[in-house]
C-alpha cells in the first residue's frame, strides 16, 4: 500500500479539530443516470445489503440496476429544487451554520466539514480538506440518530478505509448514535407540538423510521430497540396515551421480511379502524430526503387519502433549525470534552512553541 504524506505539514502550524458531519447521500441530479451511479455505490455496501457477494452482484448488475434507476428517478424530480438534492442542501445549511456556531463557543481552530457516505461530496474528498488545515483531532459526527450496521458502521468502514492511506493518522473519536439525548428528544417533541399548536391534534400520531431486513436484528443490530426507545420517550415528553400513538417502519425493498409493522400497510387498513386524521413524523431522519419528502408527503398521503382517510400531515424533519444545530454543537462538546482535559494537563503547545522546541532540536521547519 502506498501511504500519502503530509506535505504541507510545518511545526509552525497550530493543530486543529475537525468535525467531520457525515449523511448517507445523493445522486447528483434527478435522471436515471445519475441515480443508477448513486445506487450502483450504495446497494454494493456489504453493510448495506448483507448477501453472498457474487451472486447480489448479478442480481444488481443484472436486475436492479437496470430497472430501478428510471423509477427513482422520477420520484426525486418530484422534490428536486433549483439549488440541487434538498438532502444536500440542507445538510450544507447545517454544515455552515454549525461552522459559525463553533467559532463563537470553542478555543482554537475548529473546521466543520460535510461528507456524504455515497456520493459527493465523498468521505475521501471532505477528509482531504481537514487534512490540509492541520487537523490533527477528528470528530467524526454521522446524522444518525439511532445506531445501525447499515449506516453508523458503514460510515465507519469508509473513514477507516481512507486513514489506512495516512502516514500521520489523526487522534479520531466517531459518535455512534444520540438516539435517546434530551436535546434530541425535546426537539422532536416540539416539532410535533407546533404543529399540533397549528393543525390540531390528529387521530393518530405516527412515528416512522426506515426499515432493515428483520434478520439484521435477530444478528444483534441494535437500530429496532433504538427506534422504540426514541418513540417512547418523546411520546413520554408529550404526555401521550398508548392509544395515541404508534410506530412503523417504512422503505422496505426485495421480498424478505423486514422490520414490522409495516407502514405503508397499516395505512391501508387505518381509515376502516376509525383513523380518519394522522399526522406523521419520522425521527430517523435528520434532514428531510426522498424518502420523507417524497415516500412520506407525497405517496402514502395518497394511499392513506384512497383508502378512506381524510387528513394527513407530515411533520417536517429538524434540518437546518435552531434545534438541530443546537443538538450538534452539545454534541461536539460532549465528545470534545476529554480533549479538552488532555489539553489542559499537559499544556499541549500552540504552533508557534512547536517550531521553536522543533527547530533547538534540529527539525526542518
């Protein structure tokens, strides 16, 4: 293996943090060619699709592949805006404005950067750019509320896989989840309760997350009960009877069983039990994607509508909200706090003092 250097390094740079925010990923633009780039790069994770490698490569190569990129397509040019993917786009949002925030409440050199586990911008690129700014503490913050193999992990792979390139590895820390933080919780909670201040309180709240095969569970993936316990105490903060709400999974894909109940289903059948009202909220999603603003807002407030029922609201992800940045600076500090006391017990030196102690000792500057 060839392993990269740190050209521009000089012992008169001050070390820096970064905090790399890593989400799942986009194509590129709304056309089938795009889309079967992304998906081609997407459903290859052996992390994603947990089959024998040799035989899923025919399936996808020779099937999916050549059917699926067309249909999605159509369903991202539904949610498609003038500036690109709004999970893109707002992931940007929060990236800068999380670049402001931590300029005003941390000490020294602090750079926020956003990857994208597939697609652009790629782990590799966004790990290049902290590299060159002397970063040599890495955050790495996934938008992930809740753990899973197929996504946390995943993200995990690809940043181990491009630091085995490094000669100078940096002191890296990951966050695997926030699934039951308060901040997190509370703010969920007071994205349903505007929107009950607005539009009433409905038949049913619904909580949706997007669904794994249900055998990942049963091998010890944590993503189910993570799902349930975030349901139950936003559901606790709200003061909601168990009659009140429910959760569901959503996004299923292929013909084995996946986590259940199954949403779309349930949708079905709602309008028969007497659910005539629901509003929905899918807490899973840290930024509203296809799969919120198109599978959510769009198709199933359809199917509910032609199966009887009569109002349906989706409850809008945290994206860019005061909230969500809020969650994320606590975060970073939470992680960041045994640096923090590292630094301080060993009076680590500023880059200034480096090139001094460097060059008395004879190093090229």
């Amino acid at each position: 293996m060839k392993y990269t250097s740190k050209s521009t390094f000089r012992h008169d740079q001050t070390p820096a943090t970064g905090v790399l925010l890593v989400n799942l990923g986009t194509p590129d633009a709304a056309t089938p060619g795009a889309v079967r780039r992304y998906l081609a790069e997407f459903l290859a994770d052996p992390r994603v699709v947990e089959f024998p490698r040799l035989l899923w490569r025919m399936v996808l190569h020779g099937i999916i592949l050549r059917i699926r990129p067309r249909h999605v397509a159509k369903a991202y040019a539904k949610i498609w805006t003038p500036k690109g993917s709004p999970l893109l786009v707002i992931s940007q949002a929060i990236c800068e404005k999380l670049q402001f925030h931590v300029n005003q409440s941390f000490p020294g050199p602090l750079h926020v950067e956003l990857a994208m586990r597939y697609g652009n911008p790629s782990i590799a690129s966004a790990l290049e750019k902290l590299r060159d700014k002397n970063v040599e503490r890495l955050l790495i913050l996934p938008l992930y509320p809740q753990y899973s193999a197929t996504t946390t992990a995943a993200v995990f792979d690809e940043i181990t896989d491009q630091l085995k390139q490094w000669r100078w590895l940096p002191n890296f820390r990951m966050l695997m989840q926030y699934h039951d933080h308060p901040l997190y919780i509370e703010a969920i909670a007071k994205q349903i309760k505007q929107t009950q201040a607005e539009k009433g309180k409905p038949d049913k709240l619904i909580f949706s997350f997007h669904g794994i095969p249900e055998r990942y569970l049963h091998a010890g993936d944590p993503y189910y009960c993570q799902c349930q316990k975030t349901a139950r105490l936003v559901s606790e903060s709200l003061n909601l009877a168990t009659d009140e709400w429910k959760l569901y999974f959503q996004s299923r894909f292929g013909r084995e069983p996946w986590l259940q109940p199954y949403l779309d289903k349930n949708l079905e059948l709602m309008p028969d039990q007497g659910i005539k009202s629901i509003q929905i909220i899918a807490p899973g999603f840290s930024v509203d994607c296809l799969e919120t603003l198109e599978e959510l807002a769009i198709q199933n407030a359809e199917l509910f509508k032609q199966h009887g029922g009569e109002q349906y609201h989706y409850i809008p992800a945290l994206n860019d909200s005061d909230e969500q940045i809020e969650i994320l600076v606590n975060l970073i500090k939470q992680e960041g706090h045994a640096w923090a006391e590292i630094d301080s017990a060993t009076q680590k030196p500023n880059g200034t003092e480096r090139a001094k102690h460097s060059t008395e000792m004879g190093a090229d500057k």
